[in-house]
C-alpha cells in the first residue's frame, strides 16, 4: 500500500481539526444559560437629591 503524500496528510489534519472544531464550538454555544434564568436579583438604585 503506497504511503500518503505529505501534502495529503496535512490536509486530512486540517480537515479533522476543523470539524473538531466546529463541532465543539457548535456545544458551547447551543448550551441555554439556564444559571441565569433561575437568579433574579433587583438593583436598587438609591437617589439621592443633591443640593448644592
């Protein structure tokens, strides 16, 4: 069996790199914050009227 050319190997890497990645990126980003949804915290905000 002949071996593969270089060139081919590095394009086989990439390929497998990038569906690698893709498919993780893909993961992180369809995951729905659910922590946030749960916490709901009020800002007081304080006014204070100034006179000067």
């Amino acid at each position: 069996m002949p071996q593969m050319m270089p060139m081919e190997w590095t394009m086989l890497y990439i390929t497998f790199l990038a569906t690698f990645l893709m498919f993780n990126i893909m993961n992180y980003f369809t995951q729905s914050p659910s922590q946030q949804s749960k916490m709901k915290k009020t800002i007081n905000i304080n006014k204070t009227n100034w006179k000067w």
